[in-house]
C-alpha cells in the first residue's frame, strides 16, 4: 500500500505543460534556502487542509495513540457497514476489510481488455526503472504515454520492474465506480494499474485511506505508526514518510532495529475494500495484473476521535 492530492508535485511546483490529467512533475528546489520555505509552505497548506493547528502536532497524537493500540495478527473482515458504522470501528484505529461495496461497482465488471479498447488514447505517466529505492525522491524516473502504449509496454515485459501506474486520477475510470460516504472531506481518487510484480515501498501516509481492489490481488504488509522508530524513515513530506525495509525480505543486518517492528500480512481481493489508518505503514505488491483505488480523507484522522487540542480554530 503519495500534496495528498498529488504526491508528484508539492505545493509550490510551478505549473508546466503536461499531457491533460496528469499533474505537473516534481522540481527540485534551487537552494536549500528555497527547499525550506517549500516545505514550511507545504505544512502550512496541509494543515489548514486539514483543518488542524499542526501536521507535526498531528502526526505524534496519531503516534500517540498508537502505542495503546491492541497488538492483531490479522486483518479483521466486516460484512457491509453504513457510514455510521464504518466511522465507529475505524475510530478504535485498527485496519479492517469491508465486504460488499466495492463488487457492485460496474468498473468490477470490465476487463483488461476494455482498457484497449475504450481508453487506448487515456493519457498516463508511468513509474520505470528502479521506482522502488528512489520512491520517494523528486528524480524518480516517469514516462507520460497513452493508456494503450503502457499496455504494450507491459506485454513486452522488462529485465527489472514491471512499469506501473500508480496514484493517477483517471475521471474515466471513477464514472464506472461508487464510492461510500465513508470519509470526511474525502479526496479525489487515485487509481493503480499494473501486472504481478508492481510494487509500493513501505510508507506511511497520515490520512485516513480507503483502498478498493477492483481487478487482481495483492499482498499488503502493515505495521502501526509508532513503529517508525524501528522501520528507519524519512520524510518525504509532511504528510509522506518512506522507509528502506522490506517486510517480505527482510535484512536485518542493515535495517537492525526493525527486528522489534511487528508488521501483519494482508492479501486483498477483487472486491475487497481495506480501510488503512493515518499513519500505518502499509507496503503493496501486485500477484497479478490488478486495477485498484483509493481515496485519502482531508480531516482530523479518527482514531484521534476529535481530538480538540488538534482542531485549528474556525
């Protein structure tokens, strides 16, 4: 299992010519001097956003609250749950799968094939190269293409990783999709495309997320938030942290410490929808070609439950 928004441009990216729908590339400051006030700049925005005084402030109570959490080896599964409900069990600030949402969507019930055939000219930017160990870098290799070039990237297959599509707001795609009620001031979807091999690196985003398989499977490692102190982050912004390690392979000579971390595997489904709480880490890979989406909420995560020491005021 990154602005919020559009985790490939920060806030203060200037605008430059793209293909339509596709978001401005990331810029590298010209001075550290710059790449400060950008990042000042970035908190600020993201917690008027969000309606709080402070990220940092916001970021450690979700810590906070995490050290008290109760230690789960698996993900719980729910049957269909209303608004009301779901926002009482992610309160408790535990993962959990949803049954029943996202298998009435009608884009479950497209192919492959219908992106060849309906979407061909959709305009994309794919992850290449090494996206893994420079995930959260501002030089990560991208190509912006057409659906159907990306697709016949993919048939001709590759040495190192499978090209992805990842975090891209396809309008075409969400039309076929029915997203619940389920956020407060929830964000634009997000959708990811890409055959069995794609992967997103171990990180952590501090907004709560809904994550809907839609085609394929994939496996998900999750750990709690105050766990970063053994997974060696860093921060790529102020709502964005990365880290290095790797759950399914781990090294333990380089990345001692994360020996402590206790991370929980998770194999999502078409179907499923996985609620993922601000602040957990969460790692994804796909075991087949896979569609998925996804929302981030815009507010005060609710395993904070309000929290009203947090709350910028109106």
């Amino acid at each position: 299992m990154s602005t919020k928004s559009n985790p490939e441009a920060p806030a203060q990216a200037p605008q430059q010519r793209v293909a339509p729908g596709l978001p401005p590339r990331l810029r590298v400051p010209a001075s550290p001097e710059d790449a400060l006030a950008a990042k000042l700049a970035r908190e600020r925005k993201d917690a008027q956003v969000r309606g709080v005084t402070s990220v940092q402030d916001m970021r450690e109570a979700i810590k906070r609250v995490s050290r008290g959490l109760p230690a789960i080896s698996a993900v719980p599964r729910m049957g269909a749950l209303d608004a009301a409900a779901f926002r009482a069990q992610a309160a408790q600030g535990l993962p959990f799968l949803v049954d029943g949402v996202v298998e009435r969507w009608p884009l479950c019930a497209l192919t492959p094939q219908t992106l060849r055939e309906r979407f061909s000219d959709l305009p994309v930017r794919a992850r290449v190269g090494d996206y893994i160990n420079t995930a959260f870098a501002p030089d990560r290799a991208m190509q912006d293409m057409s659906m159907i070039e990306y697709l016949e990237l993919v048939a001709a297959g590759t040495q190192g990783l499978p090209p992805y599509l990842g975090n891209l707001e396809l309008r075409a795609l969400n039309r076929f999709c029915y997203w619940p009620a389920y956020l407060d001031r929830a964000g634009p979807p997000r959708f990811w495309l890409g055959p069995a091999g794609t992967v997103t690196p171990l990180h952590c985003d501090y907004d709560d997320n809904i994550f809907a398989q839609v085609w394929g499977s994939k496996r998900i490692f999750l750990a709690p938030p105050h766990q970063d102190e053994f997974l060696y982050t860093r921060e790529a912004n102020p709502i964005l942290f990365g880290s290095p390690f790797d759950p399914k392979a781990p090294d333990f000579e380089k990345f001692p410490l994360a020996r402590q971390a206790t991370p929980i595997e998770c194999i999502v489904h078409p179907g499923d929808l996985l609620y993922v709480p601000a602040g957990w880490y969460h790692q994804v890979r796909s075991l087949s070609f896979s569609l998925s989406a996804n929302r981030w909420a815009r507010a005060l995560p609710m395993a904070l439950n309000g929290d009203p020491s947090l709350r910028r005021p109106a």
